[in-house]
C-alpha cells in the first residue's frame, strides 16, 4: 500500500506537466519566492536587532558575511549538480535514481560540512584580519565568524536536501521548514543579543548562537521530510546503500564544478569588493551592509524564477521536450523583468525609510538610502542574469553562468571598484555604481549564450 501511494505522488507530479504554462511556473516559483524573501526579510530583522548595538556591530557581523559565503561556495558543486540531476530523473520517470543522487548529496555534505565547519573556526582570525577590521570591530568579528562556520554542516546539509528537493519540484516543502527556522531564528536573537527571558546578553556573539541553532533546526526538518515523512516523492531508508557510487558523483560535479567555481569567484570577488569599501570607515562599510542587507529583496525574487528555470528546464529535458523548455525559460524570464521593474521602482520611492529602520544615525541611514537608489538601477540586469543562468543550469550548462560571473565581478566589483573608490576617490556611491556595471555586464554574457540555443544540446553531451 505504502509503494503505491509512493507511484501515485510521482504520476500526479509527472502529471502536473499537462498544466497551463503559467501554473506549472507558479507551482515551483511562488514558493521559492516565498521562501527566500521570507529569508531575506528576516536576515534584514536579524540585522536591524544587531544595529540597535551601534555600527560597530553592524560592521562586524558584516565583515564576516562575504569570507563565510565564499566558504559555502564549495557547496555550489553538489547543489547544482544536485537540483539538475533530481530534475532529469524526475523528467524522465526515473525516481529510484532521483533518491540516488539525493544519498550521494547527504554524503558529500556531511563529510565536506564536517571539514569546512573546522577549517573556518580555525581561520576566524586570520580571515577577519584580512578584510581590515578595526579593533573596534575584530573581537565581535572573529566571535561571530567561529560560531556561525561552527554550524556550516548543519547548513550544508539542508542545502543539499533543499536542492534535491528543489529539483523534484517540491519547492513547498523547504519553504516551510527554512521560514520556519529563521523565525525561530529572530526569536532566538531577541533573546540572546538582548538578554531577555532569563538569558545572558551575549550581543553579538548571540546573535551568531541563534543563526548556528536554527539551521540545525532546519537541517532535522529536512532529514525528516527524506526520511519520516510522505509529503516528498523522495524518500530514503536508513537502510539503503550509503557508499559513495563513483558513476553518480562524477555526474554530480561534472555538472556542479562550474557553478563551485563560479561561486568561489563570485564570493572572492565580492569579498575583495568588502575589503575596498571597509577602507572608507566604520559608517561607510555600515551603510554599506545595509545597502546589502535590504537588496536581498530584489534578489530574492529572481533567484526563485532562477530556481523555476533550473527545475522546468531540468525536467523537459529529462522528458525530452526541448521546445516546452525554451517556452518555460522565456516566461519566466518576462515575468522576471516585471518583478525587477516593479522592485526598482520601490526602491526608489521608500530608500530612506527603509534604511532608517536599521540606524538611527542620520549619516548612515542617508548614505544606505543613495545605495538603494543607485541598487535600483541594476534590477533588470539582474533579472535577466538570474532567471536565464536558472535555465542554462537546468541543462547542465553551466560554463557561461560561470564566465559571466568572471567578467562582471573581476573587472568591475574589483578592479573598477577599487579605480572608482581608492583613485577616482567616489566613495561609496562610486563602489555602487561599479555595481551596477557589473549586474549589466553577467546578464549580457549569459542572455547571448541563451540566445545561442547550444544549451539545448548539453544534455546529451553529458549523458
């Protein structure tokens, strides 16, 4: 009885394919969407409670935030590899090799989680040094820094899951366990940053405490969701073969190592782009960070049309529709350039009242409020990069999303951000417009290779 209802789930999500276009996108993209503003919403809550401690903190937990994604960027290898292969099996009405790859990704995770989690405890340091904190800043820098890479393996784990999931089309399923753990993450920062209900005012360091614990949480849920539930077409036994399949991981990182490497530029760079414009101070770098902090919201939305593309794509040409993918990818790429417009326009509107909710500094709060202005500019490039290197990734391609990220980064978050701050003396709005050159530069390199149509033929290179 248990394996027919399990044959059920995958015929009606097979089936889902016959839906009208627009419903089969807004089955996956809303919520992703959901989940990742939700998330986005709740890191900008997280950061406003650590700014009521003063721009000093702001800066410290700041500093930290680009050397721990880069460290996270070696997971981009099995979580794309992860999403594109769960997509071609689920496509193709292939389920048992679909859990497969998802025993191979928790196996990887937990054992790269395991050494990175050490590594970043042990560089703390090392690392905040390198990126120019201040001694008013690098006690609650490094605090930060060791606790947050001491929980990477919880993280790594639910990442893993949440992509294997991601693939399948089950993108209901992470959104409510990862909303659910970042409010209890809020809730844990209440009480830990500010001492409340009885427990110690730990500031800073508490608000790292609570952000460790909740993707612990997370990561229970989503072992649970694999393991203990039958909301998911994937489903795993404690019982079934754990060793690594050589066959299977090469696919893994033959599709994932680009986008590892692409993220590993991505992160460097942006941690580069960090180091140039902490040079301009404390009050600078906190605008700065806010300006970051609040631009998750225009991410957001078009990483969920990235994640729909890479899941639809993936599953057409699991299916062998080449010509329904095309169509899913040149939707959701509109409705993308939509959702870009209209949050562009928001941003210029509510800027300033929004960056006052992090700071009442005046100086900051109208330096985060021109960021926001000049953010606004770069939001269709960014739609367009998005939610088209969403679909080269369904197909495997994932070479020009990484070339893309090269030229952008490199040459204008670094080299022309550096002219524009520490030689043309711009300041921060010149670190910005460097930006904004970027975004435009990415999303040229990956819309001509779209436009190309040789992502259609990736696929079958690979095998």
């Amino acid at each position: 009885m248990k394996e027919l209802s399990f044959k059920q789930r995958l015929q009606q999500k097979l089936a889902s394919h016959s839906h009208p276009m627009w419903r089969k996108i807004a089955i996956i993209t809303l919520p992703a969407f959901v989940e990742l503003v939700m998330s986005t919403l709740f890191g900008m809550v997280d950061m406003v409670m650590v700014g009521r401690l003063g721009p000093a903190a702001i800066t410290a937990v700041g500093l930290t935030n680009q050397p721990f994604m880069l460290l996270l960027s070696i997971f981009a290898a099995v979580n794309i590899g992860t999403t594109t292969l769960v997509a071609w099996q689920i496509g193709a009405g292939r389920p048992e090799e679909a859990q497969r790859v998802t025993r191979q990704t928790l196996v990887i995770g937990l054992l790269l989680g395991t050494v990175i989690s050490g590594l970043g405890v042990l560089v703390a340091p090392v690392i905040v040094r390198f990126m120019g904190a201040g001694p008013d800043v690098i006690g609650n820098s490094t605090i930060y820094f060791q606790i947050v890479a001491a929980g990477l393996v919880f993280q790594a784990l639910n990442m893993g899951i949440t992509a294997a999931l991601r693939g399948a089309g089950e993108t209901k399923i992470p959104m409510f366990y990862n909303v659910g753990s970042n409010l209890f993450n809020v809730f844990g920062n209440y009480v830990l940053i500010y001492g409340k209900l009885g427990f110690p005012q730990w500031g800073v360091a508490g608000a790292a405490v609570s952000t460790s614990f909740s993707r612990f949480l997370a990561c229970l849920a989503g072992l649970y969701v694999l393991y203990g539930s039958r909301h998911s077409i994937i489903q795993l036994k404690p019982g079934d073969d754990y060793r690594l399949h050589r066959p299977t991981v090469k696919k893994i990182f033959d599709i994932g190592l680009p986008a590892a490497l692409e993220q590993f530029i991505l992160q460097s760079g942006l941690m580069l782009f960090a180091k140039t414009v902490s040079g301009l101070g404390t009050l600078s770098f906190a605008a700065h960070q806010i300006g970051l902090n609040i631009s998750g919201l225009s991410f957001a939305p078009s990483m969920a049309f990235g994640v729909a593309s890479t899941t639809l794509v993936g599953q057409s040409l699991g299916a062998d529709n080449v010509e329904q993918a095309e169509r899913y990818a040149n939707v959701v790429h509109k409705i993308a350039l939509v959702v870009g417009a209209i949050n562009g326009l928001l941003f210029i509107l509510f800027s300033h009242p929004m960056a006052r909710l992090y700071t009442a500094d005046p100086a900051v709060a109208g330096a985060a409020g021109t960021v926001l202005k000049i953010l606004a500019l770069s939001l269709p490039g960014q739609s367009t990069q998005l939610s088209l290197a969403g679909a080269l990734r369904g197909a495997g391609d994932t070479m020009y999303p990484l070339y893309a990220s090269a030229t952008g980064i490199w040459i204008f978050r670094v080299v022309v951000a550096f002219i524009f701050v520490r030689i043309f003396h711009w300041g921060l709005i010149g670190a910005w417009v460097a930006f904004v050159l970027d975004q435009y530069t990415r999303s040229a390199v990956v819309y001509l290779r779209f436009r190309s149509g040789k992502w259609k033929y990736t696929k079958a290179r690979l095998g």
